[in-house]
C-alpha cells in the first residue's frame, strides 16, 4: 500500500497534541509563491502565519529580503534571522513608539518601517524621533474597515505626512483581506476596482512603494506592474484557504497531531486536542480537517479535549494518532511552543516559534 504523504514513520518521537511542519513542503510552497510573483524581489511575504527564524531563512535563500510583521516580536524576529527589510503592518501606539525605536536602535542592519492611518500617530512618531528619520507607509482602507486611512481621506494625511520633517513617506500599504471571492474572475473583478479607486484618489509619486494584498488577492495583484506583493498563509496553507481558493497551488505544510485518549461511549472517541491546540475562532465543525479518519464528527472541544462520533469505533484503539488540517493556522502555530519538522516521514528537528510571543527582548 502506497504511505500518505503525511505519514509518520516513528510517531512515538512526537508528542500530541502537537504541530508538524512538512519543510519540503514549505519549500514547495516557497518556490511557487515566487514563480506566481515573477520574482523574488516583488514579495514582501508576511510572517504572522509561521512565526519561526528558519521558515524566514529559507525564504532569504531563494532571494526574498523583505518581509511584513504585525507585532515588535515578530519584527525582532525577522532582524535575528537576517532580514535586511521588514515593515510592521500594525498600528504603532503608545509604548510601542519606544519599542519599535529601539528596535532601530539594537538591529541596524535592518531597515524597519512602520504604518500611519491618521495624524495622531503621525505626529507621535515624529515627535519621539526628534532629528533622526522614521520610514513610514501610509496605511489604507479600501474596503476591510479595519485600520488604514479612508480613500477620501488619502491624500490629505499624504499632504499632512510631508510637512512632518522626521518622516520619510516610502510608500503606500493597500490590504484588501476582506474580498474573498471563491471564483477568481469575481473576485478580480472587486480587487481590481477597490485598488482603483485608491490610485484614482492621489497624486502617486513614481519613487514610492505600492505594497498590495494578502494571500486571497495575491494571484490577482500579481498580474499587475509596479507593486508588491504580501501574501502569507500560503507559506504553510490551511484548509480553509484551500477550499476557497482554488486557482492557488499551494499545499498543506503544516498538520496538527492528536492522538485518542479515550472511548467513553459507544460512537464516541476522545481526542488531545482541545481549543488550546487549534484556532477555536470558527465553529466546531471548521477547526481541524482529519486526513486518516472517514465519516467523523468534531462534536465539542473544551480546553484540552476533543469529542468526536466516529463510524469505524471498534476499529480506532485509544493512542490511534489522527492528522488534522487546521481551517485557520495562523493563530492555530501560536498556540504551540515548537514544530515538529518532519521531511520524507522521518523527524529531522524541532524549531522554536519564537515569535508567538509578545516579547522576545524588546
């Protein structure tokens, strides 16, 4: 019988529940993620989906030095494995003005820039930065409201930004996340015309930075000139994402391990997997996808169980391991401290998702 792809050869080396990340099938994804782009040079792949040093060190190797963050951890992380550009696509606000500075200060092989949306922050950015120069993108709302600059808006903060001496406007940050279109022409279609509308409301000037999309719009934004592109979940995938965009050639990389702790009643087994060890945002029956388990249902989870009806109970022994999907896993990799790298089914190492933490020195 032929082994599944996701087969572990000595699962008793990892423990449950766990992740597993699939390294070449991350640099699958790596490779496809550039020839979608047309280059390396284009992508500003996001890191808030893997969260670890070495999935941005292979990234550097095939050529990609700019990378966006959305937490001063994940920022200092980025600097620790070497990125040479990293934008922090978050709101800067209150402390986090001092951090961010001092991530300049202890990391000067990096170029960091940061986000504006109006001018409070602005001027906050400017006044701490007294006579150094702070590299800003405009951020702008184009539909998702939820943080940037309203079009209309636009280019009055542009104007405003420029009468501050300590900024250095490089560009723009256009994040269209909410166009989710399953059929690709339909969901061009809102792209292109919310990205439109933005160029139509500015005087664009020819030096700056056009950074565009996430992972749904990537494929869309990649057929225009002249911008950046940001996605990010694809580097691992998920099944949530697999199911809506299906002109996107990416595959899973990344799987949650559980195991059977339990059957304790007739049609029911008991999983380690509870809403700590996957992202619990959806409803229970989109949180994790079971590749070797048929006519299944997740019942419940609470913090460290899972309840499933099963079809096939007095085939399933307690310790069965089970491979999941997670339907989102960007928040599903913070949940855990380590990922176990697996590649051809045998255990090869373990890496430290440092970055789920809010603060790793500054």
């Amino acid at each position: 019988m032929t082994e599944d792809w996701f087969t572990l050869h000595h699962p008793d080396l990892v423990p449950s529940p766990g992740i597993v990340f699939y390294q070449d099938r991350i640099r699958r994804n790596i490779a496809i993620m550039v020839a979608i782009a047309g280059s390396p040079e284009r992508l500003i792949p996001h890191t808030k989906t893997h969260k670890t040093i070495e999935i941005l060190k292979l990234q550097l190797e095939v050529g990609i030095t700019k990378f966006k963050v959305s937490t001063i951890a994940e920022a200092e992380m980025a600097a620790m494995a070497g990125a040479p550009w990293v934008l922090l696509a978050y709101p800067v606000v209150g402390p986090n003005v001092a951090r961010w500075h001092q991530l300049m200060q202890q990391y000067p092989e990096t170029s960091f820039q940061a986000l504006v949306d109006n001018p409070i922050t602005a001027h906050a950015i400017h006044t701490y930065f007294g006579e150094e120069k702070a590299p800003v993108f405009i951020d702008v709302n184009n539909g998702m409201d939820r943080t940037g600059v309203e079009v209309g808006n636009l280019q009055s903060l542009i104007d405003y930004v420029h009468t501050l001496p300590n900024l250095e406007l490089k560009g723009l940050h256009i994040y269209d996340g909410h166009i989710r279109n399953t059929d690709f022409e339909e969901r061009k279609e809102v792209v292109d015309a919310a990205y439109q509308r933005v160029i139509d409301a500015i005087q664009a000037d020819d030096n700056w930075m056009i950074i565009t999309g996430g992972t749904p719009s990537f494929t869309v934004h990649a057929l225009r000139t002249g911008t950046y592109l940001s996605p990010g979940t694809c580097l691992l995938w998920d099944w949530g994402y697999d199911d809506l965009l299906e002109e996107q050639p990416f595959e899973w990389a990344a799987l949650i391990v559980t195991r059977v702790v339990s059957k304790p009643a007739e049609g029911l087994i008991t999983i380690d997997l509870g809403h700590k060890s996957v992202a619990a945002e959806n409803p229970v029956n989109r949180r994790v996808k079971f590749l070797n388990l048929a006519e299944y249902e997740l019942l419940s989870q609470s913090e460290e169980h899972g309840v499933v009806r099963v079809s096939s109970w007095e085939s399933i022994e307690v310790g069965d391991l089970l491979y999941g999907v997670p339907y989102h896993i960007c928040p599903t990799v913070a949940l855990h401290e380590t990922a176990t790298i697996v590649e051809n089914g045998e255990v090869v190492d373990e890496w430290t998702i440092i970055s789920r933490k809010r603060k790793i020195t500054i």
